[in-house]
C-alpha cells in the first residue's frame, strides 16, 4: 500500500491509496490481451549543435558564383508529453489532493472528464462522514484492501440514493409495469370484454320482441272471446269487432225499455241508443216478429247522424195481419262511421 503509483499495475481503492497488482480483486482472472501496457518507445539521443560533425565549407563555384552549398542542421526532437515525463520511473508524481491540470480540448474532440476528487469529508467513499440518508458501507474483508470505487453493495443491502430499487440484488422489486407484461398480483385487473354490454342489448330487444308477440297474440284472442260472449250474452249479433265498445252495448235492451205494439195490421218496435263511440256513427237495426216463439216477419230501421255520447229513438215498422198477441227481439246491430259503410 502507498499514497503513489509504484508502477505499471498498481491500482487506487476507494481509501485513496494505492496497492499492488496481486492484491487487485480480479488478480486471479487471466489478464486480458487488450489491457497489455504498451511497449516503451525510445527517444532518440538529444545532439549539440556545437559539437554535431559538419562538412566543411565549400567555396563558391568559380563558374556559378550563385551556387551555394545549403547546410541544414539537425533540429532537436521534440520534448515529449508531460503527462508521460511525469509518471516515468525516477520523477516524483504530483501530490495527493492537487488537482492534475487539464490540456485544452483538440478541435473536433470533446473535453475531458474531470479528475476523480479524493475522499474527504461530505464524499461517499470510506473515511469520510456519509450523506443523510445513505446506508453504511460494509466493512472490508479481514487483511485485504478496501471496496474498489463503484462496487455494487454487498446483498440485502439497499441501493444508494437515487438509484432505481430493481437495479441492485436484494432490493425491493418495484417501478412501473412494463407494457405488454404480466400483471403482478394486486395490480389493476384486466380490463373488462366490452362485448359483453351489446350482448345484454341484443337479449333485452329479443325479449320485448317475444312479449310483444304474446301480447298482441293474447289480445286477439281476448278480443275474439269477448266478442263471442258479448254475442252470447245479449243475443244481438254484430259486424264490429271491437270488442271493449260493442254497438250492443249503445242499445237500451232492458225489460219495458223495447217495446212492441200493433195497431190493425201495423206492427212496430221501439226503443231508444246512446252512441258510445267518439265518432259520429250510423246504425243499422235488425228486429224479428214472432208469435208462439216463431218468426214470422223482419224488419230494419236505420239511424243516421247520431253525435258521440248522444242518445236517440229508434223504431221499425212493418204490415202484417195477425191474431193474438206477438213479440219483437233485436237480433243485429251494426255501428258505422257516420256518412260511410265502414264499421265503427
């Protein structure tokens, strides 16, 4: 160990002193040809001018008086670098701490890195004071040197401040996911099929399709058998179909309120409708005589022009001579929009 380079191989530890070849950690690993020191170059002998062999001098050519012998003399070799003067063998190298002058950059190159600063107090190398925050380094291995400069910390131990968690061994695994990559559990989960909602779509509109069907299925049928009932209950057949408003229903069928009457060989029935429909409407009245339960005669009265909610008479009339007494039954009703034959 020394405060200076001894020579070739001698290396600097983080401490900031220098220690030979065999105690550098890679020592044992075979020597790699591209770190060969390279071969020394000699430097030619300096030569004094004063004491250098020159030809003699000559005496102008009687015949060309310009000729002249031209006599050059030997130019003195350069001085080498001064960064390789200072670290040859014999020269005392520049003291420990002092900064090591930089050359001015070449055209065309960029400028040196600045000289690695010894330890001292506030640096993070051994034998000075840590920043806050930063863990201790560990302790070197018994009778060897120091860490050398940048080593990794030893496992388990957190990295330096500033350094990324995943870069170190036994760091905390963490950073943001990589994208494309497997999601670590607790992560945000994937996300969900978005074919999923036109799908719930398509099932409600078939359904409401499917009850639509039923109902109006339902509602035809209801109103076939209300029709059919109506029919059946009153015994007054019917061209309209609309089941929740019969034309029968307009007609005042109650006992005392359809009356019959004869007077010679004039026979009539009577009675009175209110028009339950919104529309103004026509009827058609179809009435049976009968004595003794059978029909012996029809007639047929026609109602125009009867308003929405409105109530009038109605009665027919027919000639016919008979004996006894005699009945009269409504057997058919048709309701029209009034002015047209469409049923109402």
């Amino acid at each position: 160990m020394s405060d200076t380079s001894q020579g070739p191989g001698w290396w600097l530890a983080s401490d900031g002193k220098w220690y030979p070849p065999e105690q550098h950690p890679d020592a044992g690993a075979p020597a790699s040809p591209l770190l060969k020191p390279p071969e020394p170059v000699e430097q030619p002998e300096p030569v004094d001018p004063s004491t250098a062999d020159l030809p003699p001098p000559q005496a102008p050519d009687a015949f060309n008086p310009s000729a002249t012998q031209v006599i050059q003399r030997p130019q003195m070799p350069p001085e080498p670098a001064e960064a390789a003067s200072a670290a040859a063998p014999g020269r005392p190298a520049a003291p420990a701490g002092d900064p090591v002058p930089i050359p001015p950059p070449m055209a065309g190159f960029p400028p040196m890195a600045p000289p690695i600063p010894p330890p001292g107090p506030g640096s993070a190398f051994p034998g000075g004071p840590q920043p806050a925050g930063a863990p201790p380094l560990p302790p070197p291995a018994p009778g060897g040197p120091p860490p050398m400069l940048g080593a990794p910390p030893a496992p388990g131990q957190p990295p330096a401040p500033g350094q990324p968690p995943a870069q170190f061994p036994g760091g905390p695994v963490g950073g943001p996911p990589v994208p494309g990559g497997p999601t670590m559990p607790g992560g945000p989960s994937a996300s969900p099929n978005k074919g999923g909602g036109g799908k719930i779509i398509l099932l409600v509109v078939v359904l409401v399709v499917v009850i639509g069907a039923i109902a109006a299925g339902y509602f035809l049928v209801f109103n076939k058998k209300s029709m059919a009932t109506v029919v059946s209950d009153t015994g007054v057949a019917t061209i309209n179909t609309d089941a929740s408003n019969p034309p029968q229903n307009d007609l005042s069928l109650a006992p005392g309120q359809l009356r019959c009457t004869g007077s010679g060989s004039q026979l009539t029935a009577s009675g009175t409708l209110t028009n339950n429909s919104p529309n103004n409407s026509d009827y058609d009245i179809t009435v049976e005589f009968r004595q003794n339960g059978q029909t012996f005669n029809t007639g047929q009265a026609k109602v125009a022009g009867v308003a929405s909610k409105a109530t009038k008479d109605w009665s027919v009339t027919i000639t016919q001579d008979i004996n006894g007494s005699f009945s009269c039954k409504v057997t058919a009703v048709n309701r029209y929009t009034a002015g047209t034959t469409s049923p109402d």
